[in-house]
C-alpha cells in the first residue's frame, strides 16, 4: 500500500469519526435548515455547498473519492476538531448552544448524538 494510500485511509477513518451523522440524518437536516414556512427546497439544492459535498461524501466508497472530495474531509475534520473534542464531548445539556450545533450539523456533526 502507498504512503498516499494510507493517508486517504486514515483520513477516511477521521473523517468518519468526526461525521457521526448518516446520509439520511445530513439530508433531513440540509432540507430543514433551508426550509421556511411556505416550502423546502429539493433535496439536491438544500444546504449550502459544503453540507452538500458532504453528503455526497458520505453516498460514496472509499474508492470513488477524487481530490475535492479528500481537500474538503480534510477541511471538515480540521473545523470539526477544532471546534470538538470527539473524545470528550460536552454533555447534552451544555451541547445545546443551537448555532454552534447548527453549524456543526451542516458539516455533518451532532454534537448531541452519542458518539459511535
């Protein structure tokens, strides 16, 4: 195996562990953020560019991945552990601050899901 290789696969593992919500969950969660009170947007506009890229991500295998897609799991596994310890996460009731949550979930990260 390569030195690129176990990079990509490492960062795969990162990746997945920051990610702790699924495809369906980050979905549901782009067409809610967009959504007002008179519609939702379609599935395929909702969210912004990155939760979308996200997504896409997480649809795909590990050997479909091309060079945006690992440039942008780097970037969300450095915002997310920035700003989240996934080993110590707070506890539900600290957790709760509704922007950095919201902005954390965009990226596909509940800071109130237990961790997997």
């Amino acid at each position: 195996m390569t030195d690129d290789a176990l990079e990509t696969d490492a960062l795969w593992e990162d990746f997945h562990r920051v990610v702790n919500m699924t495809s369906q969950e980050l979905a549901g969660w782009l067409r809610v953020r967009d959504a007002d009170e008179e519609a939702e947007p379609l599935p395929e506009e909702a969210g912004t560019p990155t939760g979308q890229h996200v997504l896409a991500i997480l649809r795909k295998r590990r050997t479909d991945l091309t060079g945006d897609d690992i440039r942008l799991m780097r970037e969300v596994v450095e915002r997310i552990t920035s700003e989240v310890d996934p080993e110590n996460e707070p506890e539900p009731e600290d957790a709760d601050d509704t922007r950095r949550r919201q902005r954390l979930m965009t990226l596909g990260h509940d800071p109130l899901k237990a961790a997997r």
